[in-house]
C-alpha cells in the first residue's frame, strides 16, 4: 500500500490549526486549548502518516441511455459529503442548512460531530467505491485524521468541549462526551474504510471502539444496555465517568431504539468480520434488552393481534426501522431464524404508513408528517437485508423507494435553489456557528431533511439525512448487480451499473428495454419486475433470439461468452392508483415502478377526532385554533397524565412554533425552527400527577411559563424565548401513544379577555373550528419534485465516463 506525503503545513491544516496561530502559542489561543490543539495536532501527524492512498478503478467511455444511475448521484453525494465539513474546526460537518434564508446559511449544533461525521465518514468509502469521485479527498482525509484523533485512549470517539463553541449551547455538557450510537457508526465507518482501501489502521481503530464500548455497558443477567445520564447527546458518557445510580432506561420511545441501533448493528458486523464471540455475546445480550415486548407495540392493534411480539411501533419512525436493523444484523449473523421473523413482521407493519408504493415514509407513526429521508434509507436497507437473509422477495420495494421518494428527496437543481433564496427573507450568518459562504455549491448532492408529496417544504437539510441517505443508495446500487459463485452473475434491480461482470443499461421506465453486456459471466440470472408479464417478454443473446427461460421471478441465460450481449425487450406497464395521506387522496401514474408527473389531491384533508366531548390526538396529532393570531397570549386545556401533553404557541407553521410541553416526566419548551426542535429548554421533573390535569402556557414578550395541575399537585417552568418572537396561531400537540384526550381549551388576550374556547361538546361544531395541522406544499419556499415529464418518450442515449472498481463494502 502506499503511504501519502503530507508537509507540515498539510498536517497542521488537517488539525484544524492555522500556521499563524501555531506561531503565536497556546497564550494567544488561551493555555487550556493551545495544549489541547498541540496534543491533537501531534496525534494526527502519527495518523496521517499510516493513510494510503485510495484504490484505484477503471475509468472507461461509454454510450449509456440517459436513464436513473446511482454511481451518478454518488458523485452528486460526495460533493455534499465533504462540502458540508468545516475545515475551521476540525472536519465537524455542519448540522443544518436553511435554504430558505437569502443568503442560505449552513449552522453547527452539538449534534454535528458525535452522530453524524461517523455516518459521513462511512458514506463517503461507499461513495468512492461507487462513483470514482476525487473530488475533495484532502476534506476527506483531514476529516478521517481528525476523527481516529478524537478517539481517547479509553477506546471511546469522544465531542470535545474546548475549541467547539456550540458544544454547551445545544449539549447542556461541561464535559467531553461520547455518544454510544456514534461510536457504534463509527465502527461500522472504520469496517467500511478497510474494506474500501484494505488499511489495517482502521481495524486497529475498531477493535479499539468495540473495547471502549465494552467497558462503560451495563449488563444484567442476560441483557445488556447503556444508562442515559441526560449530559451531552441523548445515550451519550462523559468522559469523567458516568453519574452514580444511574437507572436502567425505561422509555421505549425514540432513545433506547434509536441509540441502542447503532451500537447492535456496528458489534454484530465486527463479531463476523473478526470472530470475535466476545462482541458477538455481547450484541446478543443488547439484542434481548431492545426486543423486549415493552419496548414494541402500536397504541391501537387489531383484536387478538400481540403487537409486541410482532415488531409492531408507534412514535418515531426512523428510530425503530433503524432497530429492526440492528436486529437483522444480529440475526444474520447468529442464524437466528425467529428474529429475522420479528424483523419482517416489523418491516411489514412499517410499509403500511405513508405511501409505501413510492417509498413516503412519515417522521413520525402518526398524522400531519413530513417523508424524513433517515426513514427512506433504512426501509431501503431493511428491503435489501431481509432480501439477502432469505426471508422475503423484495427487490420490487427497493425498486419503488430508490427510484421515486429517495432520488427526489437528493437537492440536485442549483437554480431551483438559488430562486429559493432569492425569495427567502434576509439573513446575516453569525460565524463560527454559522456560514453563508458558498452554502448551495456544497450541498448539492444532500438529502433534505422533510419532503410533502409535491414538494420538498420549506427547503431545509439535516444531515443526519445525508449520512442515512447516500448510503440507500450503495445499498440499492450493490444489489443490482452480484456474482453469486465463479462466472455466475446474478441481476436483481433493472438499474444501470457498471461491473467487473457485467454492464447493465436499462432504458426504464421510458422503454421496456435492458441491454446487459457482459464481460466474464457463464451464466445470467436477471430478476423481472412483478408488473412485467411474462408472456410479452422477448430476449436476445449476441442479437440472435432465444426463449425465456424462468427460475422464479428470474430470467436465466446459460452458456454464455464473452461479449455476449443480452437484450430483454417487454412492454411498459402505465397504471393509475389512488392512495391515501392525512385525508387526502392522490392519484399516482407510474409507468412500471416509477411515478411520472405531479402526484394530484382529489379531497381536502379529513376531519378533527372528537369522541365523548374530547378531542383527540393519536400520535403526532396537531390541531390549530382557526382564526387565531397572537404573540402574547394564555392558553389551557385538561389532558390526560398518562401520554404527552402540548401546546403550541406563536405557531408560523407545522415546523416553526413554540411548543411548551408535558412529557418524559417533566415540564419544558422547544422554540421549534424549519422543523428543528432541538434541545429541552428549562426541563423540571414532573410526575406522579392523577389520572387528568391541567396544561396552562403562557407567553408575553420574550417570557414564557408552563404550568400543570392536577389540583393537589403544580409543576411549572420558565422560559426566556430567543428566536420564537412572532405573532402565530394556536394548537394543541401530541407526539407519542397512547392518543391523548383535550377538553376545555380556552385562549385569552394579555389582559384576561377570553378570545377563543371549545368545551368540544359538539363535534360537527368544533371540527369547523380547527384545522389539522397538515404539512402542505405550495408555499414560496417549496423545492418542487416530481417533475418528470422528461420519463415520457423514447430514452436518449449519452456518452459518460463509467467506474469499476473490485472492491466490496457489505452493507
């Protein structure tokens, strides 16, 4: 392998410390940081000196129709993969980027580095390996120093304090901590490094990850899990060691599935890449933790079903896809023939929400959601692995997902964002949180946060979603194309690729058509679509026609040469559907799996649930009092104890409002922008309330308070607003199951005058009062999709440069 040269101003650089402040000295930067710099600058030289160079692929001409290819929107990926990083400080991508602002801005939060750079640092092995990029590789490599660098020598990738001025505002840390979900995707990023460029540098880094997390896990019996000492991140270790008396966790929402997810998958992929029965033990014990019934069940399921026992979820979405991850790998790994069972019952009961014939899956298992990108990819990954782990066909849900919700939700139009912010209202980026410097060119290629079926709204990226997103793509583009044995190739997806065994050019969905051009392969397998009728199936081989010749779903060419091409001509299936989001309905045309043109609605959203006197909210249900605007105001409603309890004030939007809110035991606020709710601000414990209480915000001026009662018992907190300062509606918000169940919602002015009440005692009444707070397209700062009358006629062919490179990264 060959080493890279790098000069000393290369190193300093990829430390993240200028040459001028070096000169200086750690006085002009402040003793503590200076020295922490040094000590950093000086582990990176050791670093940076055992990188290689990457490997190197085949680069070749050919004329290729102008049709979907992924290895195209890798490259479009790594663009935003390394333009998003802040070379500033330390490699640490930023979070979020708001388009909608004139000029957009790019911005850190403490989320940034201990999540996400793991999951960039991954993608973009796999997004080399797909694409051929060089594009930025010095980013790339300064990131990876940087990253190895944070990992102390407890084993643990540790978010520092010094030198990151974001890190106390978001995090509520006065310490450096270590998120378990980020150290679980950074072993997952170190395997994919090694298998990319074959350095043992990033095994030695892994298995180092894999002990630091062995030593600050709690195990009980036959479980195993991390405490949450609610400092930094959610699930996250100080580096000063853990609070004592720390509790098991308990709440089966978001945190345990989401944090616990990434840990399971990275130990039970290391255990098979190295045998280690240790890591394996250990995964198996989490496992037990996570799947336990109290951590599954929908909040409604149908007479005699046993949810729990079935993976079925409610609450977050992305979360618990992202466990049954976790849990397939397991299994997979284990041969655990019952839980790849759990996990495909889970998978299915996760299609049935959103628009699953597009791949439009909801933040949240409930109503008024957004498509989160994060949720997209892991049902992508979890249609590939239940696929390769024998328990299921679905390579037609790939499919659907890539070539619809997924590529759509990836901003690749610079104009439509320049016109975007040409139209957004004025802001003044406020460094080193925040930079304005060329935000659209780095992000192109990124996946946005949220996207409606006609529009990406209010045009935003979280890049959480980047991270998750891109690497559906390697997912989806590995499995078109695989050797199953010596000269036997196996075609499962009708994509383009190119491969060491074969060329795919697939004329979908203009043409019914499928050129394979094969270049080693003795034998073919090419797997149909379920909307392609068999009998109209015509094929060619070296141009000279030949008989279908079916095992299952596959078309199976035998004898082969060579050069030998094959051609699959058949007829392009166009169907009309009707599907359902949020009490409207659309009508979708797809010609085969690929919607073409503008979903359209055909009826206004449904109307407000009103039982026995009460409104109520299923999960992620919100309302909005119609005709109400204010800025200062007091509004109360009775709720139920037992499930959240929300108010929404100054609202602007489904994404932008100040929630003050009952839940996870305490009392507190989240001033909620672009969709972003950030941190619990001025959190106070509250339990131990009767069966009803009473909600009561109040907000004047930039002062806001939140009280409950249940009549013998009051809870209340204060907030000092900063960014939630206009004048909105109200509403009322539940996030979590079970359904909670308002009644007596008043709303008076600043002197005491009532302005709007509902006792909901007559539902025909009060559905006509409130509006569901549905995210709708169409606003001036909507990112439209779906643009594709292009897809209708004959496919252009074009001339492109493909890429081969003989390396495998396992998914």
């Amino acid at each position: 392998m060959t080493k890279l040269k790098l000069t000393r101003r290369d190193l300093l650089k990829i430390a993240g410390v200028s040459v001028i402040a070096i000169a200086l000295g750690p006085a002009a930067l402040g003793v503590e940081l200076g020295a922490w710099k040094a000590e950093i600058a000086k582990k990176e030289q050791a670093i940076a000196k055992r990188l290689v160079q990457p490997p190197e692929g085949k680069f070749y001409e050919a004329a290729v129709p102008d049709t979907l290819d992924l290895a195209d929107r890798a490259a479009l990926a790594a663009n935003c993969l390394t333009g998003a990083l802040d070379p500033d400080y330390g490699y640490e991508l930023y979070f979020s980027v708001d388009f909608a602002k004139n000029p957009p801005y790019m911005n850190h939060d403490a989320t940034g580095l201990p999540t996400n750079n793991p999951k960039f640092a991954e993608s973009l092995a796999m997004m080399r390996l797909m694409s051929g990029s060089k594009q930025s590789l010095d980013i790339q490599r300064g990131m990876m120093v940087r990253t190895l660098a944070l990992i102390a020598d407890d084993g643990l990738y540790y978010a520092p304090l010094l030198g990151r001025p974001w890190h106390q505002t978001w995090a509520r840390a006065d310490d450096d901590f270590a998120n378990v979900y980020g150290n679980g995707r950074l072993v997952l990023a170190l395997l994919a490094w090694h298998q990319y460029d074959g350095n043992p540098l990033w095994m030695e880094y892994a298995k180092k990850v894999v002990a630091g997390l062995r030593g600050i896990v709690r195990a009980k019996g036959d479980i195993a899990y991390f405490p949450d000492p609610g400092i930094g991140e959610s699930f996250s270790y100080p580096k000063s060691g853990y609070p004592a008396n720390l509790p098991e966790p308990t709440e089966a929402g978001f945190g345990i599935h989401m944090y616990h997810s990434g840990v399971i998958r990275a130990l039970a992929k290391y255990a098979a890449m190295t045998g280690d029965k240790d890591a394996l033990e250990l995964t198996r014990k989490l496992v037990n933790f996570v799947r336990q019934p109290k951590m599954w069940g929908a909040s409604a399921e149908p007479s005699g079903v046993t949810g729990a026992e079935k993976a079925h979820f409610g609450g977050h979405f992305h979360a618990h896809v992202a466990s049954l991850r976790g849990l397939l790998e397991y299994a997979i790994v284990a041969n655990d023939a019952d839980l790849k069972e759990f996990v495909r019952n889970g998978y299915e009961f996760a299609r049935n929400f959103g628009i699953a014939q597009v791949g439009w899956f909801p933040e949240n298992a409930g109503t008024g959601q957004y498509c989160e990108s994060c949720a997209i990819a892991d049902m992508v990954a979890l249609a590939v692995k239940l696929t390769d782990a024998g328990v299921g066909d679905y390579w037609d849900d790939v499919d659907r997902y890539v070539r619809n919700q997924l590529v759509e939700q990836q901003l690749t139009s610079r104009d439509l964002l320049e016109k975007l912010a040409a139209a957004s209202p004025p802001h003044k980026a406020v460094p080193p949180a925040e930079t304005d410097d060329r935000v659209i060119e780095r992000n192109i290629g990124g996946w946005v946060g949220h996207g409606a079926m006609h529009t990406l709204p209010n045009t935003w990226i979280m890049h959480c979603c980047t991270g998750n997103g891109s690497q559906a793509l390697y997912y989806a583009w590995e499995g078109i194309v695989r050797e199953t044995s010596d000269g036997v190739v196996q075609v499962n997806l009708l994509l383009n690729r190119a491969s060491k065994w074969l060329d795919v050019d697939s004329y979908l969905p203009h043409e019914g058509r499928v050129v394979i051009k094969n270049k080693t392969a003795k034998r073919i397998s090419v797997r149909m679509p379920a909307w392609v009728t068999r009998r109209d199936v015509r094929c060619a081989v070296a141009s000279k026609s030949v008989s279908a010749s079916w095992v299952g779903s596959y078309l199976v060419f035998d004898g082969l040469k060579r050069g030998s091409d094959i051609e699959i001509d058949f007829p392009v299936v166009e169907t009309t559907t009707k599907a359902s989001l949020d009490g409207v309905t659309y009508t979708l045309n797809f010609c085969g799996n690929t919607l073409v043109g503008f979903p359209s609605p055909d009826q206004p959203a449904g109307k407000i649930g009103i039982q026995d006197g009460r409104l109520g909210l299923a999960d992620n249900g919100r309302v909005v009092a119609k005709g109400v605007q204010a800025a200062d105001v007091r509004v109360s409603a009775d709720a139920n104890s037992n499930t959240e309890a929300g108010i929404m004030l100054r609202y602007q939007n489904p994404g932008t409002f100040l929630l003050a809110i009952y839940a996870n035991k305490g009392v507190y606020f989240h001033e909620v922008v672009n969709g972003s709710y950030g941190p619990l601000l001025d959190f106070v414990p509250a339990d131990g309330f009767g069966s009803r209480i009473s909600v009561v915000a109040e907000v004047t001026g930039s002062d806001a308070t939140l009280t409950v009662t249940d009549g013998q018992k009051t809870i209340a907190t204060k907030h000092k607003i900063t960014r939630s300062n206009n004048a909105g509606a109200v509403g009322l918000f539940n996030n979590r199951t079970p359904a909670q169940m308002f009644d007596n919602f008043r709303v008076s002015d600043p002197s005491g005058k009532l302005v709007f009440e509902d006792m909901f005692d007559d539902p025909n009444a009060s559905s006509s009062r409130w509006e569901i707070a549905i995210r709708r397209a169409g606003s001036t700062n909507d990112y439209p999709i779906y643009r594709r009358s292009y897809l209708r006629g004959k496919a252009p062919l074009v001339k492109k440069t493909r890429y081969v490179l003989e390396r495998h990264i396992d998914g």
